[in-house]
C-alpha cells in the first residue's frame, strides 16, 4: 500500500467514525430525557407531570376519520376517551407526582353525547380520573341548567373564575392541591364571547367577565396561600392566552384549549409556558414540570397517541359501547348516498368553500322557501365520507341543536353579514361566523384588512341589491347573535324550522344521490398566504 492509499484509508476510517459518532449521539439525543438526568444529580429539586386533554367533544369511540380533522391528505385517528386513559395512567404510573387536567368543550359534540344531554360523557370523565377542568363555551349548548346539573353530576371540580349569574360566581374560581411536596395553584377561564357561541336560551343574568379581570383577583389570592407554581386551565384560545401572559405575571404554564391547535413543544411567553393538545381526542398532552429553589425552572411538553385497541380501558369502553350503539340504533336509517366525500374539515369550512357547506345550504334554500341561505363555518364539525348516509352520519358534522330560521332582511345587512364572517380569515381555527352561502356568490380581497375585504355579492348574475328585501334561510344561532353577528337583529321572523340535521337529512332522502362540488360560491382574490 502507497502513501497516498494509506492517507484515503485513514481519511475514510475518520469519516465513518465520525458519521457513527453522530448517530450514536442523535440516537442518544432522542432516547435519554436530560431534564430527568438533571433532576438525578440534584440540579432540580422536583419534577410533577400534568397530563392534559382539551376539546374532546364527546368523542367517547375509536374512529380512523378517513381525510378529517386536520388535513385531506391524512388519516386521523380520534382515540376515544377509553382509549386515551391507557396513556393516561401510563404517565400517572411513571411519576406518582402527576395532576389530570381538561381544558373544556368535553360533553357536546358527537351523536353519543346527545343522549340524555351529555349522560355518557359525564359518566366517562368520571372514570378518566380528572382532577379538574375548565368548562367551555360548547360544555353549555345544553343550556345553562343542564351544565350546572353536570357540574354537580362529575367527581371533580369545574374551575373557571370569570362566568356569573345574577351576580354571583357559577364555578370554584380556583383550587390549590398538594402533588409531591409543592403547592399547586389551578385556576380556569372561559371564552369571554361564550354566550354569543352558543344557542342557550335561559342565559339570562349571565355574565362572562374580562380574563384580565378575573386573573388579577385570583393569581393574588393564590399567591396568599402560598403556592409553589400557577396552572391556568384555559378555554379561551391560546391567541388570547398568550396577550394575558404578557400583561399578568405568575402564571407558570397555561393549558390552552378552545382552538384545536397541536403544540409539538411548549412555547415560553414571558414567563409562562403555553401549550395545547389538539381536539376530538387524537392525542393526550403531558407537560413535566422541573422545580429549581423552589419555583418552576423549565416545562417540557409532548403529546402522545396510539391506535391499539388492545390498551383501550375495559370499564370505560363498556360505557361508551353502551351510548354508541343507542347512538347506531337512532340513527340507522339511510337516507341516500354521495358519490365524493363530503368536506367538513375544520380548517376548510372556516376560511373556504366546500362541497358540504354548499349541501347544507341548498338544502336550507329550498326547505326555507327562501332566496338565500347563509350558514357559519363554525357549525359544521366533521367529514362524511362517500357512500352510503344514514341518520348517524348526517349528525357527526351536525351535532349541534340549530333550527332552521327563515327571515326577511335587506340586502345591505347581508353584505355586512358578509364582511362581519371574513373578519378573522384566513384563520381557519377561530374563525367559526365565515359565512357559507347558496343562492348568492361572493369575492372577497384577502389582502385588504379586515372590515374591508367583501368586493362583491352577486344574485342572477347581478349585483345584490343593497335596497331590496330577500327572504333568507339561516339557523337561530346566528338570528339570536351567535358569533357576535348584529345583522339579523332587526330582520323579520317568517318561519322556524325543523333542525339544521333534519332538514340535511330530508334534502338527501328527497335527492337520492347527492354530488355536490364546490362551485366558485366563494372566491378569493389576493391571498395573503398561499
């Protein structure tokens, strides 16, 4: 062997050590929790772990959403409430210092879930073991009784310190617990727009306060009793989370729910860590909390999922089989078929048209006898895939109790309906009044702000007349305020109706086979984000 072969010989052995090298490390980088070695060697005093759920809505059973939730393009798996204890009590067993938290909207959502007003929900959580919960907007669409029956009905307390009635608070405002030595100080907040989210007819003398408000009386009053670390549990949007930490100081970390997000990691504001874990129940979120002389000095986050069956608990699966073949047999009826799958994906109803969205309000035109149907984005909750529909199918996307409401309204205030819808896009999270129509079609500019965006509304052809009256098929959410809209207030009552899925249901029965397409209903110029 030459000089020069024995030089590239060496050079190669270099490199290949030095490519093993870095994959022994990045191996031993993803494998070894360095928090959890310096807990080991003292240089943390304590570690808690806080497992979270946020937006289950009533999602009790394992269900593969074929181009659901999140995206179009992936099969999402909403675990069940049985199936998401398995993680649950993995991570209570690997640290006895642990507390169960639910950031709200858990007893609303699904066909099971309207059985007898949440029942088997609140019978689940209270297998779950939860410590506490906040309560969300949704969590009232029962109605404000049957939410504090619920109350009084689960093993564990609902904390949210900004919601009154005549006065009064409706929930414990905060709770202080012991886990592992450390005092910990739990305190809640609701969506303050909760009761124009939500079609609850006795909200009379209700009262939803400012959370800066509520949090500048309560983060003192913990801090009296002399707690080691403050967890918000939050309904209120992680957007609106994050504008609190900064203008409140000794919240330690923050349980968002309300909007879905999937935070893959804690985000640190200020001082205050800001995480969220999803909805529908497809992923369990657990937050390590590191104590360093005596205050929180680091938080670490991940969230976690799995698809088998074999972990789901037994107890509450029994529980949750029992609603959902009650569920089955009220809704086996078919009523028809759809030859594409139907889009109701969060994201897309709140910020596009969609095939679904244009279903649902033909359907509303016509059973309304109107000219024109408006329906918000925010009402439909998920997919239905192509095939076969029966009665269960048609109440996954629309689970709430909305009837249809046929009005009498001037077409100046459908164009500021309009306008109100596209104040929050592109949003597709939050963004629950984006107005879906029939009847009409409309362009928006997406680089205008918002306020400014609607450019058009067309009817035959032809501008919509802004002086002319029209007869328009909507749902008593939005004629009673739903999502802040003001424009229906002056409108004249023609007809109330059957409910939003009855009226979906009995379009389908009447057509056979549906196709619908998304037609150019809903145009966008100017993308802001592309």
């Amino acid at each position: 062997m030459n000089e020069k072969q024995s030089v590239k010989k060496y050079t190669n052995v270099i490199v290949l050590g030095f490519i093993l090298f870095a994959a022994m490390m990045f191996i031993l980088i993803k494998t070894i929790n360095f928090n959890d070695v310096l807990l080991k060697i003292g240089y943390y005093d304590q570690k808690i772990s806080i497992v979270n759920t946020a937006d289950i809505h009533g999602h009790i059973i394992y269900e593969e959403a074929n181009g659901g939730y999140y995206s179009v393009d992936e099969v999402n798996y909403q675990m069940g409430m049985p199936l998401m204890k398995s993680i649950v009590d993995e991570i209570k067993e690997s640290n006895p210092n642990h507390l169960f938290l639910d950031s709200g909207d858990m007893f609303h959502g699904t066909n099971e879930a309207n059985i007898n007003e949440g029942e088997g929900i609140v019978k689940i959580a209270n297998l779950m073991g939860y410590d506490a919960m906040v309560a969300g907007n949704h969590d009232f669409n029962f109605g404000f009784e049957r939410m504090i029956e619920i109350k009084n009905e689960l093993q564990f307390p609902i904390l949210t310190a900004n919601v009154h009635k005549d006065g009064e608070l409706v929930f414990d405002q905060y709770k202080v617990v012991e886990v592992g030595g450390k005092k910990i100080g739990l305190f809640g907040l609701i969506v303050p727009e909760s009761k124009s989210n939500m079609n609850v007819i006795d909200s009379n003398g209700i009262m939803f306060e400012d959370p800066l408000i509520a949090s500048e009386r309560v983060i003192p009053l913990l801090k009296e009793e002399g707690v080691d670390a403050i967890i918000l549990i939050s309904h209120l949007g992680d957007e609106v989370d994050k504008e609190l930490v900064q203008k409140v100081d000794g919240i330690d970390l923050v349980l968002s729910g309300h909007h879905h997000w999937l935070y893959q990691e804690a985000e640190k504001v200020k001082n205050s860590y800001v995480v969220e874990a999803g909805g529908y129940s497809t992923h369990v979120g657990h937050a390590e909390m590191y104590f360093k002389d005596g205050r929180v000095e680091k938080v670490a986050w991940e969230v976690l999922q799995t698809t088998d069956l074999s972990r789901e608990d037994t107890q509450l699966a029994e529980v949750a089989n029992v609603y959902y073949e009650i569920a089955l047999e009220q809704g086996k009826e078919v009523v028809g078929e759809s030859t594409v799958d139907l889009n109701g994906i969060r994201s897309q109803v709140r910020s596009t048209e969609t095939n679904l969205a244009n279903l649902i309000t033909d359907a509303m035109k016509i059973e309304g006898d109107a000219e024109i149907a408006l329906l918000n984005g925010g009402g439909i909750r998920e997919s239905i895939p192509s095939g076969s529909i029966n009665l269960y199918n048609i109440g996954k996307p629309l689970p709430f109790v909305n009837s249809l409401v046929t009005v009498e309204m001037k077409g100046e205030k459908i164009y500021e309906a309009l306008e109100r819808g596209l104040r929050e896009w592109p949003n597709g999270s939050n963004n629950g009044g984006f107005l879906h129509v029939s009847g009409i079609n409309y362009e928006f500019d997406g680089s205008k702000p918002a306020g400014e965006r609607l450019v058009n509304v067309i009817k035959n052809g032809k501008p919509l007349d802004k002086n002319t009256l029209y007869k328009v098929a909507t749902n008593d959410f939005l004629v009673n305020g739903g999502d802040d809209f003001e424009e229906f207030e002056d409108a004249d009552l023609i007809s109330r109706g059957k409910l939003l899925r009855e009226v979906l249901a009995d379009y389908i029965q009447k057509e056979s086979r549906v196709s619908p397409q998304v037609e150019g209903r809903i145009t966008i110029l100017n993308q802001r984000y592309n």
